[in-house]
C-alpha cells in the first residue's frame, strides 16, 4: 500500500515539497535542501529551528511549550523539528542568522557541518556550601544552558568527579546525540574525530573524518579479513550456517580488518582512538549481521528476512572497535535483504530521492541493486546478476587485480588494457568482458542473440583468425591464452538481462521510459570502472546519451561520510525506508517475460 503524500510549501522560498505523513518540517525541510537554523540538530533542545505554520494545523508539542513564548505559539511559532505533518502545510521560515559551513560530497551535494558528535566546552561554578548541584546536574544544566541534552552512563560518571576537579571545572564535555561519551579536562574542541566505514564484501573502506573540519585526514582500503571463508556473501553465511562459533570467526575477521584500518589511519594522521567518538559503517546486510555477530542465515533462504533493517547504535567497546570505548557505531538503515545500507548510503550521496530529475542508480555486482526515481516517488529492487561481473564463471575470468584484461578495443587489431599496466594479460575481469562483448558486437563477430560467429561466417575480416574453437566451444582470442567464449557470453547475457530487467521492472511501475530518464548512475567499484559507452551497447543500462550515465564511484562511502558529518543527513537517511519502495522481484510474473524480451542485445541502432 502506497501512503499519500503530504504537500509541504515553505516561505519565503516558495519551494514544495511531498512528504509521508509523520515527517517533521524540519526534515522535509532538509529533503530538499532548505537550511533552518539549528544547533541541536532537531532533537528539541536549541529552540532555534521555529517556523510560523500559516496554513495547516501543526500542534504544539511539549518542546514548543518549553521553548517558545505562549504568544509564539499563538501566533502559529511551531520547532520545525517537532511539528509533524499530518495535512497539507504552508510555512514560513526565518532567514537564518548564521551562515552553516558546509563541505561538497557525494555527488554535488552540499553538506552543512552538523555532526552528532558535538564537543562543548564548558566553565562550570565550583560548588559552594551554597551550590551543592551534583556534578551530573550541574553538567548538564550547563549543557542545556547552550541548547544540548544529557544522558550519561555509570562508565562516564566515574570520570566525572576527578576530571573536573583535576581541571579546575574547566572541561569539554563530548556528546554522540545526546549520550555523554566523554568527558575531558580543558578545552580539547579542536579536536574531534570519526570514522565511516564502508564494509564492502570484498573490500573495506575507512575514512578518518576531522569532525571540526568536516575534511577527511585520512582514507585506507584493504581486503575484507573474511575472504578465506568464500568471496561472496552466500559463501559467508553458509560458513556462518556451522554454528555459533562460526559466526563468530568471521566477526572477528571484520572486526580485525577495521582495527587494522584504524590503525595505519592514527599511526598516519597522529590522531589517537580517545579523540575519535563515532564510527558509521555501511555494508550489505551480510555484513551488517556479522559485523555485529548476528546469524545472517535467513537472508539466504526463502522469504529471506533478515534479522534487523532499522538502523543500530552500538558501543563500539561492544563490537571491539578501536575508537573510543564509549564512542558508539552507527549504521544506516536497508530497504530490502538485498538493498542495504551501502545503498542507502549511495542513495544519500546522490540525492537521487530529492531531486526532481529522473534518475536511475545501480550498483552491479553479484547482486544489481537498482534505486530508480526522484523526490515525487522512488523504488528499489536487488536483480540477482550472479557472479559473471566479478570474472567468476567465466572460462578466463578473474578479479579486477594485477593481470586482468579491463578494456577492450577492437578494430582491425586487438588492443587491451591491463591491471598493471606492463604485464602479461592473465584473464578478464567484469569491466573487461563488458567492453569485450560491446566491441565484439560492433565488429559484427557476435549477432543480437549474442551466437559468436565462426571465421568460415565472416570472410574477409581483419579478425576472423582470432575466432577459435576451445574444447568444442567457440571463442575469441584476446591474448596469449586469454580468451572468450560462447559460454561466457551466455553468462553475461543472464547478468546483464537480470539486472535489465530490474531496471524495466521498476521503470513500468513508475510508467516511463527511456526519454523520460535524466540519469543513469553507476555504483561501486564496478561502476566505476565500467565503460559507460559498453554498458549501454551490451544493453545492461538503458539507452540514455552517454554522457549522462555516469560513474558515481564509491557512493556508498561517501554516504556513510555523509552521515558522520551531519546528523540532519543521517535523518534523511532513517526516513529512506519510508520513503522509498521496495520491489521484491521473485515470484513476479512481468519479471521472467521482461526477462527474456532483454536476454539477447539491443540493435545497435536503438543505442546510438
Ligand atoms: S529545537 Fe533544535 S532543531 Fe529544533
């Protein structure tokens, strides 16, 4: 059941925008980029984020009663970060008095510097015979003073009284939301640090992010410790499937790979784990589950239910992560078993769900992930592609490292681009066979049903005696002992046709087509390295021009970036789920007849 949006329209922009019930004004606010004023970041505490409701009914919440004057109210004041929208509304918002600093991320996104980390430094009275306020208490009437709230645990509270008599009341307090993480004697606000993470399957990426700056001191990449329990996550959780003590291996395994991560990250930058409070990791769910010892099974066997979506906040102390030990790890939420929070991270760095233009992303692995729409409506499905783009299943396939063949050009000679530069061809990886089945159908050696053609079928061509037969099969010769065959080109006909047909599934459901597409955006490493041009003849994308499908690179790290930086971001992030609907793709009808209608390739002159 799809939920009727709610029009919001704000002034004096006069911008609108179309929310599900619930959202706050402050949030549908920030979907389209307004900035309202805020120190707390919307959780009720700073009373600068008021806007005057002018049509519509918002009632006041216990917040606006206590931050606002009765008049205000009166006069239709409402906290935008309180007032939910349950009608039609119009708004007006006050210029904002300060200008917010904001960094570019993503993909042309402007980012306001509002991290959930916040470091408050404080000089409180000395208690007196007089002024006998507990520590706690007088802590937190100081941090509520300057607009903040307080929770804070018996870990925290048993620092307390040393270091604040130790520095002479002089202390800054370090707040993750309103937890109070820390508590530091002097003023130590210049320096405040986080990581995100992006646990990918293969590979895992940290960003050591100065959280005063929003600029990232540092960035590492390495294998995923879990790879010798299988390369992809079905291998994973059937390892995980031996019980508990197998859940835990390979827990330990991630774990392990994001303090080796962290620790080449503070060796370089000469930041040390007490001064960075946050981690936010993004990852498949797989790698949600284990990331947090949680038996990722059902995610592998029919209806495929994962064990949580909703986004988590963990100790990091409980997990083992080497940040501060009562700092905490955030993830984001996913929308489906197979659409994660690396997609909803890529979904947060492309603004795709906010913006009118029409857009398609995909992140293509052995899962194609697909989130097609704009701010009026969005959905999202997982095709599954299996595993032909990772070089798997393919007679000379291999991963995307040193050696593999990852462009192709053929004219009346062979040319290649090698992993590596100057070394031996050793086998094609996915980007590799894409370009090579584009180019091999250029040159007419493959027809539209992807039959390669025999040298006997093509006389004359600068290329017929690189048509060989192996074992019976037919192929072409790439290099030395490189080659492709007939079956490979079956393989990648099923990977691309899956994740084509995801593409079209989602694109009859919101009733558009091709015209209508503003954008294709491609995700992941894969993405990145993908021939936009190949992409579009092998008919894996749909024929946009060229030059509007673009490489949106490691989106689901700059997501996870996104997020740390700013806490009003990672809202808009809880409220994805909300906001985007999710397409289960077996079982549907329209899925296998649109499936085999795209098995074979589009004519050439259908894709320009
Ligand atoms: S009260 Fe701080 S943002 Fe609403």
């Amino acid at each position: 059941m799809i939920q009727r949006k709610l029009e919001v329209r704000y002034l004096p922009f006069d911008r609108t925008t179309r929310v599900p019930p619930g959202t706050t004004l402050f949030s549908a606010a920030h979907w389209i980029g307004l900035p309202i004023d805020s120190t707390c970041g919307g959780r009720g505490t700073c009373g600068k984020c008021k806007v005057r409701v002018t049509e519509g009914r918002a009632d006041a919440e216990t917040a606006d009663h206590r931050l606002l004057r009765p008049a205000e109210i009166d006069e239709g004041w409402r906290l935008s970060c309180q007032a939910r929208i349950y009608e039609d509304i119009t708004c007006e918002v006050p210029q904002l008095l300060r200008v917010p600093k904001a960094a570019t991320m993503g993909l042309g996104r402007l980012v306001i510097l509002d991290p959930n980390v916040r470091k408050v430094y404080l000089e409180l009275a000395e208690p007196t015979l007089e002024d006998q306020r507990s520590d706690a208490l007088r802590l937190k009437e100081a941090l509520t003073e300057e607009g903040h709230d307080m929770v804070a645990g018996v870990p925290v509270l048993r620092t307390l009284p040393s270091v604040l008599r130790e520095s002479g009341f002089r202390v800054t307090a370090v707040l993750a939301g309103e937890h109070l993480v820390a508590i530091e004697p002097g003023d130590t606000t210049g320096d405040c640090f986080g990581v995100a993470f992006d646990v990918g399957t293969t590979t895992l990426v940290g960003t050591l992010m100065n959280l005063r700056t929003g600029m990232a001191a540092s960035v590492l990449s390495t294998l995923n410790g879990q790879a010798p329990f299988g390369a992809d996550v079905i291998s994973r959780i059937s390892h995980g499937m031996n019980g508990p003590d197998s859940i835990r291996e390979l827990q330990n395994a991630v774990v392990s790979t994001m303090n080796g991560i962290l620790a080449s990250l503070y060796r370089e930058t000469g930041v040390s784990p007490e001064r960075t409070y946050e981690a936010v990791a993004v990852g498949n769910a797989t790698m949600l589950h284990l990331l947090f010892g949680i038996d990722p099974s059902p995610l592998a066997v029919m209806p495929f239910t994962p064990a949580f979506m909703e986004p988590l906040s963990v100790l990091a102390s409980d997990v083992g992560l080497e940040i501060h030990p009562r700092g905490y790890i955030q993830t984001l939420p996913a929308l489906g078993a197979y659409v994660g929070a690396d997609i909803v991270a890529g979904v947060l760095a492309t603004g795709i769900v906010r913006e009118d233009k029409m857009r398609v992303f995909v992140d293509v692995g052995t899962n194609g992930e697909i989130v097609l729409g704009n701010a009026q409506r969005a959905l999202a499905t997982a095709a599954p592609a299996g595993p032909a783009f990772e070089g798997s299943q393919i007679r000379c396939g291999m991963r995307a490292t040193d050696g593999a063949i990852e462009g192709v050009q053929l004219g009346d000679t062979v040319e290649l681009q090698v992993i590596g530069g100057d070394v031996p061809p050793e086998g094609i990886c996915g980007s590799g066979l894409v370009d090579a089945v584009a180019q091999l159908l250029l040159a007419g050696l493959i027809d539209y049903s992807g039959r390669m053609k025999t040298a006997d079928d093509v006389p004359g061509h600068p290329l017929r005696d690189r048509l060989i037969d192996v074992d019976g099969i037919r192929a072409f010769l790439l290099a030395d002992g490189v080659y492709l065959t007939q079956k490979d080109i079956r393989e990648l006909q099923f990977a691309k046709g899956s994740i084509a047909t995801g593409i079209k599934v989602l694109m009859d459901i919101l009733g558009i087509e091709t015209k209508d597409l503003d954008e294709v955006l491609l995700g992941g490493s894969f993405g990145s390295y993908l021939n936009p041009e190949s992409a579009k003849i092998i008919g894996l994308v749909p024929p946009v021009d060229v030059d509007r499908i673009i490489a949106v690179g490691n989106s689901a790290g700059e997501g996870a970036k996104i997020a740390l930086l700013s806490y009003r971001e990672r809202q808009v992030a809880f409220e994805l789920p909300g906001r985007i609907e999710y397409v289960e793709l077996s079982g549907r009808t329209d899925f296998n007849d649109a499936f085999v209608s795209v098995l074979g390739f589009p004519h050439l002159e259908l894709v320009g």
